[in-house]
C-alpha cells in the first residue's frame, strides 16, 4: 500500500533494527523447514512474503530483494525499475517524472538510507535485476544459500 | 587488419595514446586538457543521410564531440546508430547514446560491437525517458539494464573483453564511456554520490541535464572536487538555448528533469528580443561555468536552435582561440 510504503521509508531505521535481528533466526527456521520438508512448503512460504512485504512495501517479488540497501524502498516500483536510481527526471517536488502522483522511489531510498544504521549501503552498485527470479522468494533463496550463520 | 578484399574500415581511426581507452578524437581533447565542447543533433525523421550531414555541418569548428540522441523523449527518429556510423564515416566525433529504454541486454551488448565495428568510439549511457513521454505511449517499455548496469557491462566487454554471460569477445569495443548527470533536481544531497556511484561504475566522461541555476551547480561541483571525483571524470554541464518565456515555462513543466529559476524567466519576460536574450543568456552561462572549479566543458542542447550554435559558442569565449576539428576544414 503506497501509504504504508511511505511510512516504511520513514520508520526506516526501525524496521532495519527488527530486520537485523528477526532475519537470521526467520532464515535458519527456514532452512531448517526446506531441509525437512524440501519444496513442499515454497509455495506457502513465498506467498506469505509476498503478502507481508507487499503490505508494507508494495513489494513485487523480483526475486532478487534489496530493500536493506535501497532505504526501504523498493526499487521495482519505479516505473523504470532502476536499481541504482534516481533518474533525472525526478520533479521539483520530489515525485516521480512518470507518475506525478507518487514520490520519487529513489527519492524515498535515499531518505531512508540517511536514517539507517547501514544507510551507506545504497551507495554501493546493483546490477540489473536476474528476470528467472520474478515471482521467487528471496527468503527461501537466502535460506538455501551457503554459509548462513550458524554453519 | 584481416585480409580481406571487401572494404571494412567503415572510418579511419586514430591511434590509441597512452593512458587512453579509445580510438577517437574526443578522448583526446579532454585527456589533453582542453576546455571540451559537445552538442547534440536531432537526428532526422528520414531516411536520408544527407540529412544527418547537413545538420552536422552548421557546428564545424565550433564542437569536439556531437551527441546523436536515441529516441529522445520517447520519440521515433533515425537510431542513433545510424546516425554515428554516417558521421563517423565523414570524420565525425559523435557521442552514441545508448537509452535503456527501448532495448534489453542482449541487444544493447550486440549494438555496443556495431558500435565500434562503424567507428564510434564515444558513447553516453543513460536509463532513457518514460515511454509515455513520446508520440508512442503504447509501447512496451524495456528497461532491462539501467544506466549504472549498462556502464558496467560495456566496461566488462571493453577491459575484459566478453559479454556479461562470460563468453569471450575476439575484438573488444574500444568505447570511451559517459554518463548523465541532473544536479539540478531531488534529491539534490545525494546526487554527488549517485555521480560517485556512475564512475564506480564506469564513467569517464559526464554531460549534465541542462543548468539555468549556478548556485545549484557551484554546490553540486564543490562537492564533486571534495570528493575527488573531478580527478576520476570529465564533467562537461549541459546549457540550453531558450527562444521565449512562453518555451522556459513549457520546458520546466513538460520536460522530464528541466529546472528553470523564475529569475531567467522573468528576463526573457522583460526582453524586447526574447530569442537573443536566451542566446546571451546561455553565453553569460557558459562564460560562468567555465570558472567554475573541476568543469572540464560545455554540452550545447539548441533542440531547433542548432544554426546558433557556432555563434554562441564564438561569443562565449570558451574555446579561447582553439578551433576543434572538423571533417571540412
Ligand atoms: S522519478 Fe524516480 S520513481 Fe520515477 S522513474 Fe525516475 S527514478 Fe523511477
């Protein structure tokens, strides 16, 4: 929801605080789930992302999640889906050249970023995002990637 | 050089100097030193080189490098490709643009090695505007790679020569890489480190939105200098040639990323001749900019305006008494 959206951007820090210390234990449950019961949980548990950080992010699932580096906004809401934006067409009032009705995405990212704690991640570089991932999970991803805490 | 009896050298190129990355004559000029002069031409909606000629003719001697816009605005016109390969044929400099907009990565790295196989060595990077900015709002909007990816892959096909799937180049596409700026526009306190983020990424050369504010920009470079960034890239700002008040207040609300103080406005109000006092008003702009620490040049943007160009450009002063090359001379 755009307003929720707005809202996460400025409660960035906050939710970079609750991020940091329910992320590793949400990943070791599930990778403790995915090795108990394979793939059979992945649709339940993708759904469930999609429904937590579409809420409070507008997320749209590109599978390749970056919004601790990107302020807390997510970056495939703008209509350009630029990863190491702004454009430069953003408008004076800080909205977005193509959608008046919407603040500047990456305006957004940069604000968020100033108020977290790892804020100066946003000044490192994304590559484009991989388009096999749209619709994945990035938590089931993460969690299946080596070298998780714990290991 | 392979063999062959076909002809394949489609432009002559210089030879590559030390510390250099490409074969053209752009490079050369800042790495020299040089104040830099680029602008843009409007590529025709024809099919008629002649007409590319033409409109590149009226800035002989007058510019290093000349921009071949890519769809600007979301517009149809001739690829700016083909553009680059006519002018580079007839001794040109031209600066390719390579929007995000209308093509994905496998297209992109494809036209990257036309690019150079035609000759071009210069090339600006840029996401592109919105498709609903231009006369075919229907259209599906790519979007594949954005401006900073874009540099990044056409740096790993250069230094490394390979796509970005790994698989090896025989030739690498010798391209001098540029990059947009827009200080002018939010968030205006971060846009040192997205500038910082583009020459991470590749950047050699940079060509700024235009500037009708100097307080803007003077806070904009001294932040660049600070951060070393002046040592790593050639910053050339963008200037613009407004014919009325009517055309500044059309441009700030309808084009993308175009900021216009009142202040300018208000002159061309007040001017018995609008159209010359844009024109003085974009000498007295260049005449400032120069001054400016860690500027290293001037991109001209005279959408329909081209044939003062050279004049402008003579006014200013900015050349001091260097004549850039060109093919007719
Ligand atoms: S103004 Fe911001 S949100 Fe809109 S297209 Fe540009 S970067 Fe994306």
């Amino acid at each position: 929801m755009y307003r929720v959206r707005l809202w996460a951007v400025k409660r960035s820090r906050f939710l970079e605080g609750i991020y940091n210390s329910v992320n590793p234990a949400i990943l070791l449950l599930l990778r403790g789930a995915t090795k108990v019961f394979g793939k059979s949980l992945d649709r339940l548990i993708t759904v469930m992302e999609a429904q937590l950080k579409g809420f409070l992010f507008d997320c749209k699932m590109c599978g390749d999640c970056t919004l601790s580096k990107s302020g807390m906004s997510c970056p495939m809401n703008c209509p350009k889906t630029i990863r190491n934006g702004p454009c430069g067409g953003v408008r004076n009032n800080g909205m977005c050249e193509v959608k008046p009705d919407m603040r500047c995405v990456w305006v957004a990212a940069w604000d968020g970023a100033s108020r977290m704690k790892n804020g100066a991640a946003i000044e490192t570089i994304e590559f484009a995002v991989d388009h096999r991932g749209k619709g994945k999970s990035t938590w089931l991803k993460l969690a299946r990637e080596k070298g998780l805490a714990g290991e | 050089m392979s063999s062959t009896k076909h002809k394949t050298d489609p432009a002559e190129m210089l030879p590559r100097l030390p510390g250099h990355v490409s074969q053209g004559r752009f490079e050369q000029v800042l790495r020299a030193g040089h104040f830099a002069v680029t602008t843009e031409i409007a590529p025709p909606d024809s099919a008629d080189p002649a007409e590319v000629l033409k409109r590149a003719t009226m800035f002989d001697g007058y510019v290093d490098g000349i921009n071949a816009t890519d769809g600007s605005g979301g517009h149809c016109h001739m690829s700016s490709l083909a553009v680059c390969a006519i002018l580079t044929k007839a001794g040109y400099s031209p600066i390719i643009q390579f929007s995000c907009r209308d093509r994905n990565r496998i297209a992109m790295q494809g036209d990257a090695l036309g690019a150079a196989a035609l000759g071009v060595a210069n090339v600006l990077c840029l996401t592109g505007d919105d498709v609903s900015a231009g006369d075919h709002p229907e259209a599906k909007p790519v979007f594949d790679l954005d401006s900073i990816s874009l540099l990044q892959t056409l740096r790993v096909m250069r230094d490394e020569s390979r796509f970005l799937s790994g698989r090896k180049l025989d030739t690498p596409p010798l391209l001098f890489m540029g990059a947009s700026i827009n200080p002018f526009v939010p968030p205006l306190e971060n846009r040192a480190e997205q500038l910082a983020k583009k020459i991470a990424a590749g950047a050699e050369f940079i060509q700024s939105q235009y500037c009708f504010d100097l307080d803007i920009l003077k806070r904009f470079m001294a932040r660049a200098v600070d951060m070393g960034l002046t040592e790593k890239c050639f910053i050339l700002i963008g200037v613009g040639v407004l014919p009325s008040a009517r055309t500044a207040k059309w441009m700030r609300a309808n084009v993308p990323g175009v900021h216009i103080p009142d202040a300018i406005v208000k002159r061309l109000q007040g001017a018995a001749k609008p159209q010359a006092e844009g024109r003085a008003i974009c000498v007295e702009m260049m005449q400032k900019i120069k001054e400016i620490q860690g500027v290293s040049g001037i991109h001209v943007m005279a959408y329909r305006q081209e044939k003062w160009v050279g004049s402008i450009v003579k006014k200013s002063g900015i050349l001091a008494d260097r004549k850039p090359w060109a093919p007719t001379q």
